[in-house]
C-alpha cells in the first residue's frame, strides 16, 4: 500500500511538469503528453490531486479519442460530399473488446504514446490493462462483426454499423465451488471514453398498439407506447488511413412527459415511471433469458428496436444528403446487411416506414426493401413462439398487411408450376388464424436480394437441405462468403513478437493488409533460423500466459507442456465434454503407468473457456465438470507434471488475446455439419496454433489452406450424422469401452459430490429428449483419442512440429476479413472504395 502511494505521488508530480495544452493532433511525445495532461485538467472525472493508472487510461483515451474525432468528421463529411451507397450493417452483437491498444495501432502511434507516458510515469501497457472490455457482444457473431467494421474501415469502404448499447452486457463468468455464477458486467460503471452521444439524433420507436384504417382505405400503426432511440457513436479506425467509420449504438429512453409526477407524489414510485423502467430494460442484457414469454417479448422488442431506429437514421440520411431525391433512389444509395436473422424484423419494419411515414404504395415499397436487404446466416433458426410474439409486439393485422404474399404465391405458380405442391411450406405465412407464426427463415430469403452462408459447407447444406427449393426458384440469390478475422488485432497487435519475426522474413509489413503475402514464409518452413526464432517467440507468449493463468485461478502452468485450449461459447454441439471426457481418460492412463513410463508421454496442459448462457442447465454442469476434473488432476502429485486441467474464467476479448498468441493446439470439434463456420480457428491457425478438428464449418477450408497433414483430423462427416443418429434410434450403436470407463469414473464420485447424472444421461439411451448423444460425442471418442495420440507423437519432435506451426500461419491468408468484406462490397453490397484524402 505504501509503494502505492508513492508511486501514485511520483505520477503526479511528473504531471504537473508537463504543461497542459490542448494538442488534439499531437504526433510528437511531448506533445501528446501535454494533450494527456490538458484532459486530466480540463475534462475531468476524477480528484485532481490523483494521476494513477486508472485516471492515465481515461486521459489518454481522450486524447486518442481527439485525432478519432478528426478523422471521423472528415470521413464523414466526405461520404456525405461523394453520395456513394454506403453499406449499413445491422447487428444484435458486436463483441469489440479494448480499444486503446488497437486504435493507436491503426493510427500508427503506438511508439509515440509509450513516449509520452513514460514522461508522465507510467508505461503504455499497464494503462491498457486498466480498459474494461465493451460488453456488446457474446462469442463468435459479435467477434465477427467487429472484425468486420475493422475492415470496412481499413478498405476505406463507405460503411456504418448499428447495434445496441447494453449496459450490462451477457454477464460476467465468476467460478465458484458451485460452477458458474452470472454477474453483471460493469464496463459502463463509470463511463466509455470512447463513445460520443448525439442528443440530435433521437428516433420514437412504437411497441404494441393498433392498426388504425383512414377513410381514404390506408393503414396506419397507432396507441401502444413509444420510447425513444438515442444514438451512441463510437469511432472505428482503419489501419494507417484517414477512414474513420463509425459504431452506431442505440440506447432506449423514456421522456420527462412520460414520468407521471401525480403519482410519484401520491407514493406510486414504481407506477410513476412504468414506461422509464421498461425502457431502461431494453438495452439493459444481452440475449435476457427466454424460457418466459415475457423473455420472449423483451427479445424481439430489443430487435424491433435496432431495426427500427436504424432504418429511420438511414431514411433521414438518405433524405439530407440531397433534397428532392427519388425513393427509386434508394437501393441505389442504401445497403443493408443483417448480421444473422436476429434483425429480421428489419423487413417489415422498412415496409411499414416507407408505406405510412413516407406514403409509398405497397408494390413500390416491397420492390425497394427487396432490393436495400441482404442477410448473412450462421443458422435460421427462430422458433416460432418467438415468432407468434412479433405479432404482440407489432400487431397482428399490421404484420399481416406488411407480409401480404399473394405475389410471391403468383409468381411461384406463374414461373415454376411444378413447386404448386411446395408452396404451403415456401409462404412466410402459416395463415392459421387461432395461432398465426411468421416463418422468418422464409421471409429472409423471400424478401432479401442475396442470402449467404458463412463456409462452403454451410453454404452448401443451405443449399441442398434448408433451401432447396428456393435455390430452384433463385439459382443465384444464395451464395458463399466464408467468414475472416482482422489480421490486425488478431496478429499484428496481439502477437508483437511473432508479427516482428514475420515482417522480417517476408521483408515487408504489408502483410498486415494483404494477408496472402504470409504464404511467401512456407519457403522458409525448414529453416532452422527461423524455426529457432519462431519457437522463441511462442515461448515468450506461452510465459505470459502462464503468468496470467496464476494470477486469475492460482494453478502453476508449465510452459514447457503442450499448451492444448479450447475457448469458445459453451454448447453442448461444441462438445466441450468431448474434450474433458478425453481429459479424463488420459488421467486414468497417466495413473496406471509407472513414473518410468510417464516420462515417455508428452506433458500437457488443457485450458477450456467459455460463458454458458445462464439458463442453459447441461452447459453450465460442463463448466462444472470440468472445474472439478480440474481440482482433483492438479492435486494429483503423481500426475500433475503431466497434465493440468485448467478452467479459464469469464473468456472475453481481452482474454483471447492472451490465450491464442500462447497456443500449441486448439480443439475445434464440433459435431460435423452444425458449426456454421467459427472464427477462433482462424485465429489460433494465424497465431501458428495446430488444430485437431472434424470436417465442420470452415475447419474444411483450412485443412485445405495449410495442408492436411498438418491438421489433425478426426470424427464422422456431415453426410454421415443423419445415418448415425438413426443407426443410434434403432439401437445399432456399440460404445467404445474407454468411451464407457472415462463415464464410469466421474459416476464412481471421483470428483466429488455433485451429480452429474443429468449430464452423463444426455449420452445414453437411443432417443428421446435430453437423450441418445444426439452430438455423437460417444461415436467420435475413439477417432478423438486416436488424434490425441498423433499429437503426442507429433510434439515430441519438436523440429517436425515448428515446421507444422509455420506452415500453418503461411496458410492462413485466406481468412482474413479483408477477403471476407471486399467479397461481399463487390457481390452484394454493390459498394466501391470511398478514401478521405
């Protein structure tokens, strides 16, 4: 405590030798350090006698934030002055983790502002250490999104990105004797410094209400309540350009006319602001708990709400840029991309803006929404009382009036009379009128111009199963965009030590934004320089995470083990029980050998991470399981040189970013067929971390990009899980004996008294719900064990498995989200670059 206090007195008296100058464009140490010093003084969120690590980082993102700001209103004005389409990405989640680190990065002044805090006493990276990961996002979806922005961004594409403000955000993972317990997250506890309010941009959003019929025969929505959309900018950089875009996110607010000051004076606190507190609660969770129907309602009401404020935002803009615009204009200007069916609402509700508020007929209206949407799947499925709620939410008649599909029925049965017999299934309508529901899979693709799947194999599947027969009415409205990950914050920012290595073989650091210069380093694959310089670069980030898992869980790391992760939502299709089922497994072997023959084996540590949604009963007793398997190996003294289980609490962002620089092997085994694509593969494949791995989602594409010997393959097929689980209904299937003793061993109480029954059930039995390993973890174990032995044997040479490493990145080019989203500006946004000079 003391050294504390000495150091915060040493900080502050280093401050006061800097003057305080505003110098919102600084490049320069000093000068930036003045700026630093000018927003401690002048924008103030803390004592005055205080300089401490927590008030640098506010500081110096109000500094960073200075040059964002510039750059953000040059880029917008000049979108504005060229009138180019711009594309308008719409997503529940964007999961941005820190930003200071990665916008000094972009703007390519990192060096600089290490300078300038060192002046000030303090060093860049304790400063970045004290920002709160944004808790906007879950897993890959809102990774996904984020990454995307970046590229947008650094490809100087006319582009903005709308989501919602989330308070609390998912929640934040604490691991207790219990297993997981949900917290809220507190990153707007005090407040963002990067986002920027607009108190001019407000927009009413209607919940509930009526259709009102004129006497002239037009519709109009009415009563209800209306809360209102308020906008949060935050700016998003490119990497060393001008192009600074932005993150639009709504928050939800009621007005001071909607606080009924009668009643609040007569004692009726909570009656009194009724409309406050249901607003409040919109932006409030993430993806709340559904299992209710007023789950269920505040679900899509936080999808209305995106969908509707940002419609209204790209209306207004359209209309400003110039007066007297046509509305057949629109898709000429206007390209909106919905990030997964979440914002499906956004189809009526274009619909509707444009019939009532902007007094289109219903042809012209549904001509334009048809032409503006695109949608982007990692799966279709939206249940349908979540459906038969969207019409409490929105009206029924409303809905109904919106979605008419007597064209789409005539034009089937004009063009394609052999599907007659299919159109009950193809309307997005099920017209029961006692239980109406909107198949909003249907209605994505009816109404969007192009629908894509996220890796060939999916893409494929939708295809040939999920779509068959809209692909006969539109060949070409389904395509493929197989999904990528900035290579900035995924390699070049967190992996400093081995993105150095890599710009000094390839003799160029353009790699950072053409990500296929990487496969110029296979030629150098088997050069023992390199391998010597690549093994020390892995090593120093194996240390460092090392270092972290001490501090976070109090187990000891070796970091000369085999570091084997896992990270990712927590689901039982990820099979995570796979994994610590192995896990299991290989402790029983390690405990019958003797010492002599464990030193033969290969060390290893395995490190699983994850949220399980709070009411996701089988997820959250895997978190469990594997925190008790993880208690009881650690202690083992025989056999905790050999392998440590280790749970990595509450994985975000800021987490991964330490995990995948420290990876040898990382798990991406997903039963075949159900992972639409996966990012974290990519990034693990980039940071030259080996993957075992099924045939899912876009393991195929990489196993293809780095060669399939340096991919440990294992597990059934897609084509082969609709026959395994029927072999498994008629009672075919036979389980491996060690599939059988690795189950038995947590049923003998071995770790403890927790009842895993419930769990283990899930794997027995031949069918019904809850039963008959629908996953096929069962059918895959002993191919899993068999690719956990080439492993061993792999990483025991150590030169053979460098090699590997490096080939492994050299092969990842492909995945980079600058392919991803210049694919999707040339097919189907229509969108050309747009740089601010």
């Amino acid at each position: 405590m003391a050294d504390a206090k000495a150091n915060g007195k040493n900080e502050a008296a280093k401050l006061a030798k800097i003057p305080a100058a505003a110098n919102p464009l600084a490049n320069e140490p000093s000068a930036i350090a003045s700026n630093i010093s000018y927003h401690v003084q002048y924008s103030p969120h803390f004592s005055p006698t205080k300089f401490e690590p927590e008030q640098a980082f506010f500081a110096t993102a109000e500094s960073v934030r200075d040059r964002l700001i510039q750059q953000w209103n040059e880029t917008y004005h000049h979108f504005n002055k060229v009138d180019l389409k711009q594309t308008y990405y719409l997503s529940m989640e964007f999961l941005q983790g820190r930003t200071l680190t990665n916008a000094i990065g972009s703007l390519d002044i990192q060096n600089a502002y290490a300078d300038a805090l060192n002046n000030l006493g303090h060093v860049l990276e304790e400063i970045a250490e004290q920002e709160k990961d944004a808790a906007l996002g879950n897993g890959g979806l809102g990774r996904l999104a984020s990454c995307f922005l970046d590229s947008m961004a650094t490809l100087n594409l006319p582009a903005w990105g709308y989501g919602l403000r989330y308070r609390y955000g998912l929640f934040k993972q604490k691991i207790t004797k219990q297993g997981q317990e949900e917290v809220a997250e507190d990153w707007l506890e005090k407040f963002s410094p990067w986002e920027v309010v607009r108190h001019d941009v407000v927009f009413p959003v209607r919940f509930f209400g009526s259709v009102m019929v004129n006497p002239n025969g037009t519709r109009k929505w009415v009563g209800g309540e209306v809360v209102q959309a308020v906008a949060y900018d935050i700016p998003i950089p490119g990497y060393k350009t001008k192009n600074t875009i932005s993150l639009r996110l709504w928050d939800a607010k009621a007005s001071a006319e909607d606080f009924n000051l009668f009643q609040f004076n007569d004692g009726q606190y909570e009656s009194a602001a009724q409309l406050h507190s249901r607003a409040q609660q919109i932006c409030a969770v993430l993806y709340p708990g559904d299992s209710t129907e007023e789950g269920k309602l505040l679900r899509l009401k936080q999808q209305f709400f995106l969908c509707s404020a940002s419609l209204q935002d790209m209306i207004l803009r359209f209309k400003e840029r110039k007066s007297g615009r046509q509305w057949s204009e629109f898709p000429s200007k206007v390209a909106v991309q919905l990030n997964d069916t979440h914002p499906t609402l956004a189809i009526p509700e274009l619909m509707r803006l444009l019939m009532d508020e902007e007094g289109l007929g219903w042809d012209e209206a549904w001509d334009i929404t048809t032409r503006c949407l695109a949608l982007f799947s990692e799966n279709f499925q939206f249940t349908a009382s979540a459906a038969e709620v969207a019409f409490g939410l929105c009206g029924a008649q409303l809905l109904w009036d919106l979605i008419s599909e007597k064209h789409f029925i005539a034009m089937v049965r004009s063009t394609r009379s052999d599907l007659e017999s299919k159109i009950p299934s193809m309307c997005i309508l099920d017209n029961n009128p006692k239980k109406p529901v909107v198949r909003m899979a249907n209605l994505c693709v009816v109404s969007a111009h192009t629908v894509n799947g996220v890796a060939q194999l999916h893409s494929d599947i939708l295809k040939a199963d999920l779509f068959a027969d809209y692909v006969s009415l539109w060949p070409n409205k389904l395509q493929n965009k197989t999904n990528g990950i900035t290579p900035r914050r995924w390699l070049r920012f967190c992996n400093p030590e081995l993105s150095k290595i890599i710009t000094k073989w390839l003799k160029t650091d353009q790699w950072v934004t053409n990500l296929d210069l990487l496969v110029g380093l296979r030629q150098f694959a088997d050069n023992t320089e390199l391998q010597a310089e690549w093994e020390s670069a892995k090593m120093a980030s194996k240390k460092h995470l090392a270092d972290y898992i001490w501090r976070v869980t109090g187990v000891t790391i070796d970091p000369n083990s085999l570091f084997d992760i896992q990270v990712k939502r927590i689901h039982e299709y990820k099979r995570q029980l796979l994994n610590i089922l192995g896990a299991i497994y290989r402790y029983k072997k390690l405990k019958e050998m003797s010492p002599q023959e464990r030193k033969k084996t290969t060390p290893r540590t395995i490190m699983i991470g994850g949220k399980a949604f709070a009411t996701y009963t089988n997820a959250k007793r895997i978190v469990k399981l594997v925190n008790d398997v993880g208690e009881f190996v650690n202690t083992d003294p025989e056999v905790n040189s050999y392998l440590k289980v280790v749970f990595v609490p509450n994985y975000n962002v800021s987490v991964a970013e330490l995990l995948i620089p420290g990876s040898e092997l990382s798990q991406h085994i997903s039963t075949a067929g159900m992972e639409a694509s996966g990012t974290s593969n990519m990034k693990f494949s980039l940071n030259g971390c080996l993957i075992i791995g099924t045939l899912d989602g876009a393991n195929v594409e990489i196993r293809q990009e780095i060669g399939e010997e340096n991919f440990f393959l294992f597990g059934a097929v897609a084509e082969q899980v609709p026959k395994l689980r029927k072999e498994r209904e008629d009672g075919l299937f036979k389980p491996d004996p060690r599939f059988e003793e690795a189950k038995q061993f947590i049923r003998s109480g071995a770790f403890g008294s927790y009842d895993y029954n419930p769990l283990l059930d899930s794997l027995e039995g031949n069918t019904g719900y809850g039963r008959g390993d629908y996953f096929l973890v069962g059918y895959d174990f002993p191919s899993y064990l068999e690719a956990q032995d080439r492993v061993d044997q792999a990483y025991k040479d150590q030169k053979k498995w460098l090699k590997m490493s490096i080939l492994s990145t050299a092969g990842s080019g492909k995945f980079s989200s600058d392919r991803t989203i210049a694919q999707y500006a040339k097919e189907i946004w229509n969108i050309t670059e747009c740089r601010t000079s």
